[in-house]
C-alpha cells in the first residue's frame, strides 16, 4: 500500500502527515517538492536519525499548498493540531509573559501569557524576567487602585479596606477618576515616573508633618520599589522598538540545543534556551522552531539567523527584518548564540555524568535489548591522523562503573586502515586472555557500525569465542550517536532520554578521551624527536638523554649553555645553543634574477 501511495504523490509542495498502525499522526514534515521528500524516507540509504521515525510508519497521508510560505505555516498548524512525538515542540516553552491593562469601565491590571485575548486592552511586554514583572504589577497595584475582582461582588471586599481598590462594586467611581489612573500607567510604563514621584514624595511629607509616620513609610517604601523596578529593566514598550532577537542551534549526541540572545536598546535583556532529543533534520526543526516561536511571543525589529538557513520562507511569514550577517558584529552575535548553546548542551551531560545514573536500569535496559549479561563491557576505539601515530583505546565498566586499572592503551600498526587496526587491537586483547586465562568481557562495543562490527566479529571467530556479544556505536552523518547495532547489523533503537542511553553516551566518551589523549602524547613526542633532529651532530642517544633531562624542546630552547653543558657535555652543547641562539643565515638562490 505504501508503494503504491509514494508513486502517486505529487510534485508540488506541501506538508506530509507521517502515521503508526494506530493511525496516529507521529510526524508532519513540509516540502518543497511531495514527492522527492516522503518518497526519501523510504527508498535508498539514509543516515539513522530517521531510523526510529520510518519503523514507526504505517501509512502517511499529504496536503499540497501553492506556495512554501503556506506549506510553512500549514506545518506550523498541523504540529499545534496533533502534537506529534516525533516533532520538536516549542508552543510549551516559549510564552513570555505581558502586563495587561483593560480599558472597561473599571479597569483591571494583571500579568497574562495571551496578549490576543481581549481587543479593549493594551499590553506591555513581553517580559522575560517573570519575576520583575510581577514585581511591576504589584507596584502599580499598590499605587493606581483598580478593581481586583473578575466579578463585581454587591458590596466592598477586603481590597477596598487595605486602600487597594476604590470600590466600584458599591460606590459610584466617576469616569475621569479611572481615565487619570490608566494615563498614569501608560506613562510610568514608558519610564517616565517622574510625576508620580512626585505625588508620592508630596504625601509623604504631609503624613510625616502631621505626625502620621506609619503611613510616611508606607509612601516612602513606594519611592522605594520605584527606583528598585525602574533600576531592575529597561522598559519595554508592546511594538519592541529597538529589538534585535539572535538565534541559533548547536546539534550533538543526540540532542538540539536552541539558544536565542534577546537585546533592547543595545542591550542584552535576555537568554532563551532549549534543549530536545532530535529525530529530524536540524535545520528543518530550527525554521520549524523559530516559526512556533514568534507565534507566541512578540516579534523583535531584527531577527539574526545563522549561516546556511533556508530564511526564504520565514521571511514571508514573519512581520521582521530576518537577516542572515556576511560580517562585523552581528556575525559574532549569532556566533556568540551558538557557543551558548553548544555550552547549555555539554553542560546537560556533565551534570549528567557528576551526577548519579541510575545504572543499574541502564543495565536492566540493555539486557533486554542484546538478552546477555552485562556485568563487564568493554569499549574500543582508534585514533590517528591520515595514519600516523595511530594508537586504540580500551575502556572497562563492571556492573556500570569505569574500572580504570583495567584500561588499556594500544600502539598499532595499520595505518589509517581502521578495520585491520581493531582487529589487531581485539585480536592482542582477546588471545592474551585466552592464553593467561583472565576476564573474558560479557559486551563488546565497537565505535562504528557494520564495518568495525565485521572486523570484531572475523577475530572472535577465529579465536572461537562464542560467549562475547558484539554491538556498535552508529553515527549518523553528522557523527552524532543514533542508535546502537547488534552483530547481526540491526539497527537498536534507543530512547534519548533514558539512562541507557545517557550511560552509552558516557561510555563513548570515555573511551574517545582515552585513545585520543595517547594519541596527543605520541604526537608531541613524535614533534620533539623531530625539532631536535635537524641538529647536526645530535644522535638519538643524545635526543633522547637531553629531552630525560630537560624535560621539553621548549627548556631546551631556553636553556643557558652551562646548564646544557651538564645534560649532554659542553661539545654537543655548543651545536644545541648555536642552533637556536645563532642560526645559519640562508645562502642566497644564485638562480633567483635570471630570466626564466
């Protein structure tokens, strides 16, 4: 059925409604072209981030819109409509809040989320600093006596008696009364409080001769939380005048991070984070994202977006400048975005790893998906550049936990051939044990998938060892960990969010850690053999005995004559100090000038 549907889609845009047996709605997706897009899920090779996605998918079903910019605000509200799980969902995260005042007979002042609610109002904000915005109202509360009450009770309530209210519900308020106190907080939200100091510094004087101290103070705390709220923020007007939002993305092990630098008036005001599990493509989820942002938050001056996003559509859906910077200070803003959010993301897996994982369900987990034990896992994985200083790292958990005295460090000799060398590396590993009778490893787990499994698989053959389970770490095509491979090359799926997954991805970079850091070492020592050898007259005994004593080429740069002259005698001493202290002056080319 679903071939027959993929061959009759059309080649138009639209959105795509990706359903489970159930006929759930798990994923809406917009395209360009119908169907290129949906017919790519199903046909050729494709990375593993769609992996889950596609074994959830029954039936599918597609609307064509004339334009992108429709099939873009169509995506938009299919996501509101069905909410589905694959889908990275924003609407939840991202309404600021806005200080409402109604302009009814008795007017109301509240802090509310939906500015598109009441028509007979005018709204000020969004404020991202939630508590200062309470903090305002409160303020303004104290200080302009509106009604309280959503319904007008027959008679005064204890707001009326604590001065916070004038009484509507029971006395006659005249029109004028209201009207001075919503033009007085029209003015004190544009920042100009100037006169109600005034009136507050008036009445305290007053109470204060009259020998009313208590009610002094009162008015004196008001002058107080003025300059504290006036100090606190900017004041922000309802049309963000002078905004400039900044957004973009970082992707890794699994997860998007999203940062947005919010600034006013030059001002950084604000940061907006979010972090998700990620299915689909990133930069299709960051449009998606910033699209369901701005439907529930206002929209800014200028919106900045990274290098490289399809910004054609946004730019016919949003009401804002939507610029893409070539170069000065607002490439560094959009750069500084995107170093935050790389940070918010490392930092969510250091926490995890400082932090206790439950390993024991990380364990119970795994045993169900591989069905063997899981007491001791072995992690490989090889590092080199084009070939050289090519090394293996081997990291050990028992029960869960990193056992480091067992770790092992690998020198091997293939090159960039990554297959020969894991096979080397297990083969060195798994015949000792055989040979000295020691721990044999429940789990093997490769960095790689098919490949780096196949060369795993040929050596535990050989050896004839039948006990060991083999899995891979699988990549997708950005080099993120997707999913996990089995020896008979399927795909395991793993959910990004359970402690099977946060224990895997700190496995890996265990022993990533591990095999690269010895790869450095053998590099800088590799480097220095290398300096040291353009010397004349320097043997390898010498290189050798100087570096033991001196400790690094940079000492030996730096070292006076006398102390070189006590590591490898004051003859070679002399041709080590003159090679840095009095190079030779290059002879000049007798064939530069000539004419040809």
């Amino acid at each position: 059925m679903l071939k027959s549907k993929l061959h009759t889609l059309p080649m138009e845009p639209g959105c795509y409604l990706m359903k489970d047996r159930n006929g759930e709605v798990i994923y809406v997706g917009k395209a360009k072209k119908l169907k290129n897009r949906v017919n790519s899920y199903f046909t050729g090779a494709h990375d593993n981030k769609t992996t889950k996605l596609v074994s959830n998918i029954a039936d599918f079903d597609f609307i064509v819109a004339p334009s992108e910019k429709e099939a873009l605000i169509l995506e938009f509200n299919l996501i509101k409509k069905y909410r589905p799980r694959f889908n990275i969902m924003f609407m939840d995260d991202s309404s600021y809040p806005y200080i409402r005042l109604t302009r009814e007979q008795y007017p109301t002042i509240k802090l509310v989320r939906d500015r598109r609610k009441m028509k007979n109002a005018v709204y000020f904000g969004p404020y991202p600093n939630v508590t200062y915005a309470r903090q305002l109202v409160e303020l303004l509360e104290k200080i302009y006596p509106l009604r309280k009450c959503n319904l007008m009770p027959g008679k005064v309530c204890l707001y009326y008696h604590l001065g916070l209210c004038l009484g509507p519900c029971e006395y006659k308020i005249e029109k004028e009364v209201y009207q001075q106190m919503i033009d007085g907080i029209t003015d004190f939200m544009k920042g100009n409080t100037r006169a109600v100091r005034e009136k507050i510094t008036a009445k305290r004087d007053e109470f204060s001769e009259n020998m009313m101290f208590e009610k002094a103070a009162e008015q004196q705390q008001l002058l107080e939380a003025i300059e504290h709220v006036t100090a606190s923020q900017l004041m922000q007007s309802s049309g963000r005048q002078n905004s400039m939002d900044v957004f973009n993305y970082h992707v890794d092990r699994g997860y998007i991070s999203i940062v947005g630098l919010l600034y006013s008036r030059g001002q950084l005001l604000h940061r907006h984070s979010l972090l998700k599990p990620i299915y689909d493509d990133p930069e299709e989820a960051f449009i998606s994202y910033i699209q369901q942002y701005y439907a529930s938050n206002e929209q800014p001056s200028q919106l900045l977006l990274p290098q490289g996003e399809n910004i054609e559509s946004l730019k016919e859906v949003l009401d804002t400048d939507v610029l893409i910077p070539q170069r000065g200070n607002k490439v560094k803003m959009v750069e500084l975005a995107r170093e935050n959010a790389e940070i918010i993301l490392n930092q969510k897996f250091e926490i995890i790893n400082k932090e206790q994982i439950n390993t024991e369900a990380a364990l119970a987990q795994l045993e169900v998906l591989v069905q063997s034990a899981t007491t001791r896992i072995e992690l490989y994985d090889n590092s080199h550049i084009s070939g050289s200083n090519a090394v293996a790292g081997q990291v050990v958990y028992i029960d869960g936990r990193p056992s480091r005295k067992d770790y092992r460090l690998y020198k091997v000799s293939n090159g960039n051939n990554d297959f020969a060398n894991m096979q080397e590396v297990l083969y060195r590993r798994l015949f000792r044990a055989l040979k000295e009778k020691t721990a044999m490893p429940d789990i093997i787990i490769v960095d790689g998938g098919e490949s780096q499994i196949r060369a795993a698989r040929e050596i535990l053959d050989s050896l004839q060892i039948s006990s060991v389970r083999l899995l891979g770490l699988v990549k997708n095509d950005r080099h993120q960990t997707a999913s996990l491979m089995n020896d008979e090359y399927q795909i395991m799926e793993i959910d990004r969010q359970s402690e099977l997954f946060y224990l895997l991805t700190n496995m890996q970079d265990e022993v990533h850690r591990f095999a690269i850091s010895y790869h450095k070492k053998l590099r800088s020592r590799e480097m220095s053999h290398s300096a040291l050898e353009e010397i004349e007259g320097i043997g390898p005994k010498r290189r050798s005995q100087l570096l033991k004593k001196m400790g690094s080429v940079n000492k030996i740069k730096n070292a006076t004559l006398e102390e070189l002259s006590e590591a490898i005698g004051p003859q070679t001493a002399q041709k080590v100090y003159d090679y840095y202290h009095h190079p030779a002056e290059e002879e000049e080319d007798p064939l530069i000038g000539l004419p040809f």
